[in-house]
C-alpha cells in the first residue's frame, strides 16, 4: 500500500490525506455504530493523530459512552459525513472513517467490538479478534 491515501467527505468540503498504516482497523457492533453506519457494524481506522493531515472546516458532536468516555465526531457541516472520531481523553489518537478514503483497501477489520449486540445474520470471518463489549 502507498502512502499517503486521499480521502474526502462526499460533498468534497473536507479533504484529507493518511500518512501511514493505521494502527489497527476494528468493526464494532455496538447500537450507536449501526445508527451510524445505516449498517451492521461500523468500520475505524484507528491511527495516531499525526499520521493524518486534514483541510477544510469541520463540525462537532460528542455523546458520552457506556464506559463513561467522551466519544467525540468530527463531520462534514455540509454533507455530514463522518470523518473520524476522538476520546478527549486520548488526544494522541483518532479513529479515522476509513470508507472516504480513495484507496479503501486498509478496510480490513482485524478485530470485531461489541458482538453482544451484532446482528444474528452476521458472520464474523475467521482469523480476527472477538470482544463481547470494548476491550
């Protein structure tokens, strides 16, 4: 894989370029991620707040997890497509939206969070991590 990868919201008002290979790429089942994803499951690049450089103006939105975290997202004001989210807590780190990438080839989850609420016809692959709830 070639770095840096470009990537952008669907109107294009945030643009953004990976500089390097996530730390690791994670599924997570919870509730709020199907909200999210309109889907199954959720899909973040985890990677470190340096690897990343972003253009444009974004918005945000935090809501507070069942761990008691802060989970805050970043998104396009126009579009509102997600872009990443951030734990205050952890400034050193994000968790990228993989999917408005150019290259979408890093969207390999090697872990799956929060199967307890995964939907039953889902299967998840073999060979990846597992947790019930966030590790």
């Amino acid at each position: 894989m070639q770095y840096p990868i470009d990537g952008a919201c669907q109107c294009g008002g945030v643009t953004y370029q990976l500089l390097a290979e996530p730390l690791m790429v994670v599924a997570c089942h919870c509730k709020a991620c199907q909200k999210l994803s309109t889907s199954a499951f959720s899909i973040t690049a985890v990677v470190n707040v340096d690897a990343v450089e972003f253009q444009g103006e974004m918005a945000e939105w935090r809501r507070i997890a069942d761990s008691g975290n802060t989970n805050g997202a970043k998104f396009c004001p126009t579009c509102g497509n997600r872009i990443y989210h951030f734990n205050p807590q952890e400034p050193d780190k994000i968790k990228l939206k993989p999917a408005n990438l150019s290259d979408t080839r890093i969207i390999k989850p090697t872990a799956h969070v929060w199967v307890s609420e995964k939907q039953d016809w889902y299967v998840i692959p073999d060979g990846v991590a597992v947790y019930d709830k966030q590790p």
